[in-house]
C-alpha cells in the first residue's frame, strides 16, 4: 500500500529474489519513460522501494504521481 508522507508517496515490494525484483523495476522503468515521470528509487536484492513526487511543482505530490502509482500496482495484478 502506498502511504503519503513529507509530501512523497512510498511504497515498498518484495519479490521471491534479485531477478524477479529487477524484472519488476524494469517494468516500472517502461512506464515511468512512458509517462515522462521517474521514480526515486532503491533496491537491495529482493526488495524495491519506491518514492514518487513531482520536482517541477516543487516537490509534493500530485496526479502525476498518484497516476504512475496506479499503473505500477496494475503491474502486480
């Protein structure tokens, strides 16, 4: 579940292993290229955190994020 907090939403996911979490960040990239809105974001073997916020609106969250959001838990089914 993403929670918003210091205006950015967060959220974190973990897969099986390394592979299956890079599969998925690849995943996230095509969209975040699609959509024009790159996450920050970590990963340390099977987990993948993720903060969104819009920078050109100084920083908070918008529908830009809460979009791309979206998208990548239709990701997950």
């Amino acid at each position: 579940m993403w929670t918003e907090e210091e205006n950015q939403l967060k959220r974190s996911f973990t897969f099986k292993d390394f592979s299956e979490a890079f599969a998925f960040m690849t995943r996230v990239a095509f969209l975040a290229e699609a959509q024009q809105h790159h996450p920050n974001w970590s990963n340390v073997y099977n987990r993948v955190d993720i903060v969104l916020t819009t920078h050109d609106a100084g920083n908070v969250v918008t529908e830009k994020d809460r979009k791309l959001a979206k998208a990548i838990d239709q990701l997950l089914g």
